[in-house]
C-alpha cells in the first residue's frame, strides 16, 4: 500500500477554510427565504464541494479503492502504434475527454429541474456528481485501462457473463433511440415559428461542408485553422439571421411548426447519417466541439463578472409533484430529469472508448475520469444558475406547455400568475422582441430559457445590452448546432450496432461498406428516433413530461449496468471492503430509475403514469366526447402511451436482468463460492515518466 | 517574452487538442515500427471512420 505522506499544517488550515466557505455557501443557498440569492453564493458552494471532493474523496478511491500504479505500462504504451493506441498529454486527453461528454444533457436537465426551485437540482447536481457520476466515470476508465480499452459490453461480457453483455448492447441501443428523438425535440422546440434561429442553424450546413470540402481535398486535417474560419462564418450566419427574420420575402421559408420542422429534422438526420463522414458530419462536429468549448467558458466568465441574483426561489410548489414542465415529485423525478450533470451512463461508453487508449499514466485517470466529470458537472451548475437569473413568470411561461397553461398569451399568463409567479403576456412579447423571437410561449425543452438567461448574463456584462437578440441566437445556435452533432452522430453509431446485430442474420447487412445496407438500417435507426419525436411534438401535455423523464430512466439504467461491471471488477479484485463506493451510488440509482419506472407506468395520475393518460383517453373515446376530428389522432396517442410504458418495461427489465446476473456473480466472488478471474492485460513495467 | 512563451505553450496546447499533430504523431510511430505509411489524406479519412463508427459523443 502506498504510504501517504506527512499533512503539512497550513495545507490542513486551507481544507478547513475551503471547508467552512462551502458551508457558509450552502447555507445561504439552503436557508435564505423572502430575498433573492447572489448566484456566486450557489457558484461557491459548487466550487468548495468540487474541490474537496477532487482533493479527498477521488484520492481515497485512486489510493485505495483503485490502488493505480504508475509503474504499470498502459495500453497507449504497450501497443502504441500512433493511431488508435496513442501516448498522448495528459491535458489532450482531458480536453478531448470532457468534450465527448460534454453533451446537451447538462444543459437541458437543470434547467427542466428548475421547475422544483433551484436547490433540489443543485444539490442533486454537486453531490450526485461527486459520489455517483465521478465515481462512475473513473472506475469504469480505470477498468478499461486495465483491459487494453475494452468497451463497457465488452467488459460486461467477460466479467459478468454473456447475458450481461448482450443485454448491455441492446440496451445501449435503446437508449440511443430515445436519446436521439429528445434531443430532437429539444430542437424542434427552439427552432419553431423561430426565422432567426432556423436560418442560422441552416446556413451552418453548407458552411460544414465548405469545410469538409477543404479539410479532405485542400487541407486534410489542419482542423484548427478550419474551425477558426467555420466559427467566424458561422457568427456572420448568426448576425445575418436578424436580416432573414426581418425580411418579409425570406423570413416565411424559415418559419415551421413544430410537426413540420420535426420532419425536416428527420430527413436531415437520414442524409447527415449516409452522406461520407468527412462532408457534414466531421466538420460539423469541429466547429461545435471549438463553439461549445468557447461558450461554456464565455459562462463561466458571464456568470462571475455579472454576478446575478436568483430570482428564482430555492423551492416552488410543485415539489408536491403538480409541475408543468413534467408531472411528478422530487422524488424520483428530479434525479432521472438531471442525469448527464449528475450521473450519466452513457458516459461510461465514452470512458471505456478512446480514453483508455490515449492515456500515458494509470495515475491520471483520476484527473481525467474524475475531474472530467466534475467539469460536467459544474456546467449543470452554470445552467441551474441560467435558469434561475430569470423572473420565474417568464421562466414557466417559457417552460410551460399550451396544454397545461393554456393555448393563448393571455391564457398563459392569467394561468402562470395564478401561481404565484407573475407574468404578462405584454411583457413576454417585449421580451421576445428584444431577442429577436416572433414568441416565447410553449417553448418547451429548456433550449430558448436557456437561451434567454444567458443572453440576460452576457449582455449584462461589459454593457452589451443592445446584444441582447444577438447573444439569445448565439445561444440557440450553439445549443442546436451541438445537439445536431449528437443527432447525427448517434444514428450513425446506432445505425453501425444495428448492422453488426443483422448481420448475425444476414451476412451482407452487417458490411459496413455494402451501400444498400448502409441505407436499410439508418432507415430504420431514424424510423425509431423519428417515430418517437413526432409523438413528442404532437403530445398535447408537452413531449418533455413523456420522453425527458423516458431519457432519463434509460441514461442512468445505463449507469446502473456500469456500476453493476465496476462493482464485479472490484469484488474480483479483492477489495470488497470498499465496493460500497460503487454500490451505494447503484442501490441510489435502482431505488431512483425503478421507482420513476413505476410510477411512469403505473401511476394513478395521468399526467404521470402512462397508462392512466391512455385509460383515461381510452374512456372519453368510448363515452363519445372527444370530437369526431380528434379521434383518429386521440387513438394514436393511446398507442404511443402504451408503447412508452412497454419501452419503461423494456428498459427495466434489461437491467434487473444484468442486476440479477451481477448480484450473481457477487455472492459467489464474496463468499469464496467462486474464484474471481479478473480479465486485465498483463502486468508489464512502464519505462516512460509520468 | 513571458507571455509570447505562454501563447506559444496555448496554441501548441490546441494543436494537440484538435488533432492537428495526429498525422505527424502517426508517421513518426509507421516509421519506428516500419509499418506502410498512409498519406495525410488517407489518415484523414481513416481516422474520421475509426472516430464515427463508435460513441463518442455524450447526450
């Protein structure tokens, strides 16, 4: 065991000093009532519990859970070979790290969770994170280091068994679908009766494929220099767009509803996915990667210098479960509607990915796994406070879908008001003149109320007020641009899974060079997402309360699947007496996905159980009052609730399968029924510094 | 001087985050290891399909 060196006393005075700022800042945030809270409070009580959770907590677990050993050869130095195994910096590999994961679920999540107030979120967010996401991140990179960078399926294949490993694929899968179709809708509902925003958002295409153009034919692989010529034409789409919205010839080509902007996306989601690599997608991933980066650290800095006060209260009411923006209590709702901030285990496929290959030293996976995700974590944080430096009123007005708060401004606002929460429709439309929006109603999704608060942040600083439209639709374009990625990205990766899975069936569906394979199966991947999008846009109860909570459940059954693998590893491995380090973070999340399961599935409420909605609906059919027009559409939505509780089941029924596999294994491993045999590659000693 | 250092350590930083020195890291690994050299080009492409045939962006 490695011995611990002597604490210094001024080190000890510094901890115990960052120690009470974090808790005088969680108090402030906690116990304040009947005034607004400065947001640096929040921002400061997030930074002492990052610190101390990086500085003790991730060190207990890289010293003696872990035990990593710097004198083991990783695979980057064993199998080096300059292309997929790679010694590489270790701040390249965090830069490259935290931009995989960071994806539009710390952005979105917090910012539905506002609906509860802003402290079950945050809290959620900070502690969460550090014992749960953290954790996950780390032992399941650690884990793959140790196995030559094999994949979370992989993994779970050869250390738990073969079920488990086949269950994780298509579970995987799964989760991709519902991924995709609500980051869709996400889209969808930033970009609807929205010329600016969807003008900007379309000129980035053929500026991607310019790009991509001069990338494989001019320049191949300077991505620098092409990032920073996309970003500068990309903030003239950004400027142009005020001219196509004020245009009367051109603003009616960018102006769509919902149901047809979903379909655009749609179409759009199937070419990006069978067009060459290099031509939109690459490119396009580039500029959002270099534009998320930038705006994410434009955050950070917007929040400090402005310091804005929390407008929003630490709780509302509807932490009794009676929320617009989705239906249900804090408890499970708030945990599965903040996943990627907190705990995402889609992030563990990106930990068992390229990672693994790329890093130089065991010991720096602490920084990267752990650290990495504490990044993550505190963009959670920054969101929570954009959403919480608007005036509540408008924060639900945004938030609310028509068919909670009413179809029209006035109706809305009378509704919204009635809560306590103050709101004009007056106000709303000067609002949405000033960012340059036709209107900010049922803009469900979270992307325009983030959108509003950080243009309220960075115009709020250094005087930039007459930006205020330009910053909103920088905001919009940043978000939709990287949520694209994602989109696109994900069917192309969801399109591969399915072809290795068809072609055990049919060998020439799985060659991922025969075209007419190629087609057949993004087919059916977009078919899947793009079925469950437009359920989404036509709900009249808001797609989010369906498919954000769906999302949620999925993305952390995922998580659960990884730390059912890293808590089997560790038994394996002899270190029992700390497995609670991965079980208490995987019992939290089996007593969080399985209740939200449930209570989406079986809950009285129709705004929350799916089967109720459907019953109910079923009944006003038989009684004959829903209009005859509506009843071809109402039986649709009675199919769509009872599919979303048959996926629920689905979901929960793959991992109670590899749970049951896993505990399993632990009961046999623990109590010497079994001999572990642990699946790492070889010891060999490193001859490289750290 | 001091800050033209950190400026030169900054934009040597994001030549390696984005990728830009992947093709002079793999040559001098194919020569070592006297494996076949792909063309920049061919690397380009090859690494864009290595990239995109798996996860590797987060929700």
């Amino acid at each position: 065991m490695r011995r611990v060196a002597a604490v210094k006393p001024l080190t000890t005075i510094v901890w115990v000093f960052v120690a009470l700022v974090g808790a005088v800042a969680l108090g402030m945030i906690a116990f304040v009532r009947g005034e607004p809270v400065n947001a640096v409070w929040l921002v400061a009580a997030a930074a002492c519990c990052y610190a101390l959770g990086y500085r003790f907590y991730s060190r207990f677990v890289a010293l003696r859970v872990l035990e990593l050993n710097d004198q083991r050869a990783t695979p980057a130095e064993r199998l080096e070979d300059g292309r997929d195994y790679v010694l590489t910096n270790k701040w390249v590999v965090f830069g490259h790290h935290f931009a995989a994961i960071a994806g539009p679920g710390p952005l979105v999540g917090p910012i539905l969770a506002a609906q509860f107030g802003y402290l079950p979120g945050t809290l959620w967010i900070v502690a969460g994170g550090l014992l749960g996401g953290c954790v996950q991140d780390f032992v399941t990179l650690f884990c793959s280091i140790r196995r030559n960078g094999k994949s979370l399926g992989q993994m779970a294949k050869e250390e738990i068994s073969e079920t488990a490993g086949w269950t994780a694929l298509l579970a995987v899968l799964f989760i991709m679908i519902i991924l995709i179709a609500v980051i869709a809708l996400v889209v969808v509902n930033a970009l609807k009766s929205s010329p600016w925003g969807l003008s900007t958002i379309s000129m980035i295409i053929p500026i991607a494929m310019l790009l991509g153009i001069y990338l494989r034919y001019f320049r191949a692989g300077r991505v620098r220099e092409a990032s920073v010529i996309g970003f500068l034409l990309v903030l003239g789409a950004v400027i142009g767009g005020r001219y196509v919205a004020e245009s009367p010839t051109f603003a009616h080509y960018f102006t769509y509803g919902g149901l047809s902007l979903a379909w655009i996306i749609i179409i759009y989601g199937f070419l990006t996915s069978v067009l060459p690599v290099w031509l939109l997608l690459a490119p396009r991933d580039y500029l959002a990667t270099f534009i998320k980066l930038g705006t994410i650290l434009l955050l950070a800095v917007g929040i400090l210098l402005a310091h804005p006060q929390m407008l929003l209260p630490p709780l509302t009411r509807f932490t009794d479960g009676s929320g617009p923006i989705f239906a249900g209590k804090v408890f499970p709702f708030c945990f599965i509607t903040i996943a990627c901030g907190a705990i995402s285990g889609f992030h563990s496929l990106i930990a068992s990915g390229t990672t693994p290959k790329l890093i130089r030293k065991e010991s720096q996976a602490r920084m990267i796994g752990y650290g990495g995700m504490m990044m993550e974590s505190f963009v959670g944080v920054m969101a929570m406070v954009a959403a919480t430096v608007l005036q509540p009123g408008v924060y639900f007005a945004i938030n609310s879908p028509a068919g909670v708060v009413g179809a029209t401004a006035e109706k809305a606002a009378a509704t919204i008001s009635g809560w306590g929460f103050p709101v004009t429709a007056q106000s709303m439309s000067d609002l949405a003149s000033r960012v340059g929006e036709i209107t900010l109603f049922n803009r469900t999704g979270g992307a325009p109320s983030l959108a509003v608060g950080m243009a309220h942040i960075f115009s709020g600083t250094l005087g930039m007020g007459r930006l205020e439209a330009i910053w909103y639709h920088f905001a919009i374009m940043f978000e939709a641009l990287f949520i694209l990625t994602v989109l696109d990205a994900g069917t192309r990766v969801g399109r591969f899974m399915l072809q290795e899975l068809l072609g055990h069936f049919w060998k020439p569906l799985g060659r991922t060079r025969w075209y007419p394979g190629v087609l057949i199966t993004s087919a059916i991947i977009v078919a899947a997402w793009g079925y469950f999008l437009i359920q989404g846009v036509v709900d009249p109860l808001g797609g989010i309360n369906s498919l954000w909570p769906l999302f949620g459940i999925s993305n952390q059954l995922l998580a659960t699947i990884a730390l059912c693998v890293a808590t089997t590893i560790l038994i394996k491995m002899g270190k029992k007496r700390y497995a609670w380090v991965t079980l208490a973070p995987l019992a939290w999340l089996v007593a969080v996905t399985m209740t939200a399961s449930c209570q989406k599935i079986w809950h009285p409420d129709p705004r929350i159980g799916f089967l109720a909605q459907a019953s109910g609906l079923s009944a006003q059919l038989a009684a004959g009052t829903i209009p005859v027009a509506k009843v071809a559409e109402t039986q649709h939505l009675i199919f769509n609730l009872r599919l979303d509780a048959a996926v629920t089941t689905i979901f929960a029924s793959l991992v109670l399968v590899i749970l049951a596999e896993s505990g399993r294994n632990w009961w046999l491993h623990a109590f010497g029924r079994k001999t572990p045999v642990l699946r790492e590659a070889p010891m060999v000693l490193s001859r490289l510094t750290a | 001087m001091a800050l033209l250092t950190f400026i030169q350590r900054i934009w040597r930083f994001l030549r390696e985050v984005s990728g830009d020195n992947d093709y002079a890291r793999y040559l001098a690994s194919a020569r070592e290891n006297g494996t076949a050299v792909m063309t920049a080009e061919q690397f380009y492409l090859w690494q864009l399909r290595q990239k995109y045939s798996r996860i590797n962006r987060c929700c």
